[in-house]
C-alpha cells in the first residue's frame, strides 16, 4: 500500500510539475515581443516641503490614529514612562534588550526579559512591553520597528495588549521615501500605524485583534 501511494504521490507531483512550466511558458510567450522595461522614474516628491515641523506633525498624525501620545523630554522620560505604566496598570512588563538604563531609574515594577524567548502564552499574560523604534514617519504616523536595539523579535510589539513606544526626536523623519533610504531591507520590519485595530465585520472597529489594544507613543524632544 505504501508504495502504491509513494507512486500516486510522484505521478501527482509530475503533473503539478509539468502544469506549473506550461503556464510560466505561456507568461514567457506572451513577454517575448515586449520591449525591456526601462529605468523606473523616481520624479515623485521624496521629502516634505522645507520648513514643516516634523515633530509636531507625527505627535498629531499617531494621534488621530486613536494612539495615546506623550511629549517629554529627556530628563523626564524615566518619570513618562512609570506615569503611563502606572495609568495602564501594567506592572509586568518586558523589555527587549538594548532598553538605555537611563530610560528606568523611575521604575517601580517587575521587569521581563526575553531571553531565552517567551512563551506566546506567557507574552500574552504580561501587562504590556516597552521598546524603542528604528524610525518614525511623520506623514503617515507610522512607527517602524526593524528588531533592532530596544525593539525586540516581533512577537514581543505583538502578543501583549499593552505597547510602550520611545521615539527621540531624531528618529522622526518626514515621508516614506525618507524612512526607507534609514532602513535595510533584509531586517523583518514591523509598521504600527496606532492601536491594531479592523472593521472587517460590519464595519464596527474593533481594536486588538491582530496586535496591541493600546498603544502609547512617548515622544522625546528636546528642542
């Protein structure tokens, strides 16, 4: 019997085989008298207009995304951090490596590593976790995370219901373009654009669904 399937399995995995190379012969076929593609343009707008703020521009784009945004400064940041901390009720908390210590003279509460890795189960039991970013875009409101120094794997800005973000003023950058030409495309990047959040069933929003229910963006600036 195991060797009548073995020959049902390869006669099966032939024709799959033999479907799949008709049909890129065909797409072969059908671009054969194209003519090459040429130089993609790159004319567009690559940066905002001079003279835009771009702090003020991102505090107000991640707020109209339903996210809790915090403006501080460096010497207050420790003190930012256990207020917002303190009002979630978040009193486990983990933290990837890279966290700055300076970030956690203030904290009064049960800090979690992730080494070795957590559990889904014991990440979705914590309070809430704290990470810093790779890059903020103040067009979009979107805060980019690339697994780097304080963010962590993915799982860690995914699984608790409660995200702490830092971002310093010199991470915010204006536009897309920008933040891609700060990032390297072989590094898993997660984008949050505010809370996770659908409308998929009947158009009734519905937050926490595919990652944090409360996001809360701590804006360092020390202009």
């Amino acid at each position: 019997m195991s060797g009548s399937r073995t020959r049902r399995d390869v006669a099966a995995g032939a024709r799959t085989g033999a479907a799949r190379e008709a049909v890129l012969a065909r797409v072969r076929a059908s671009l054969a008298d194209r003519p090459p593609v040429g130089a993609i343009p790159r004319d567009y707008e690559l940066a905002l207009p001079t003279g835009t703020d771009i702090v003020d521009l991102f505090v107000e784009r991640v707020g109209d995304y339903r996210a809790s945004v915090h403006r501080t400064v460096t010497a207050d940041l420790p003190a930012t951090i256990t207020a917002v901390l303190d009002v979630r009720g978040a009193t486990r908390v983990v933290m990837p490596a890279g966290i700055p210590d300076a970030w956690l003279t203030a904290l009064a509460i049960e800090r979690v590593t992730d080494e070795p890795p957590l559990s889904h189960d014991a990440l979705d039991r914590l309070g809430g976790v704290l990470t810093g970013c790779a890059v903020a875009i103040a067009e979009t409101g979107t805060i980019v995370l690339d697994a780097g120094p304080a963010q962590g794997r993915r799982a860690l800005s995914l699984l608790p219901d409660l995200h702490v973000c830092v971002v310093l003023a010199e991470q915010i950058v204006g536009s897309v373009p920008e933040a891609l030409a700060h990032l390297a495309p072989t590094r898993p990047q997660t984008w949050i654009s505010g809370p996770s959040a659908t409308s998929d069933i009947e158009l009734q929003r519905v937050e926490g669904v595919h990652g944090p229910r409360q996001l809360d963006v701590i804006v360092v600036d020390d202009r």
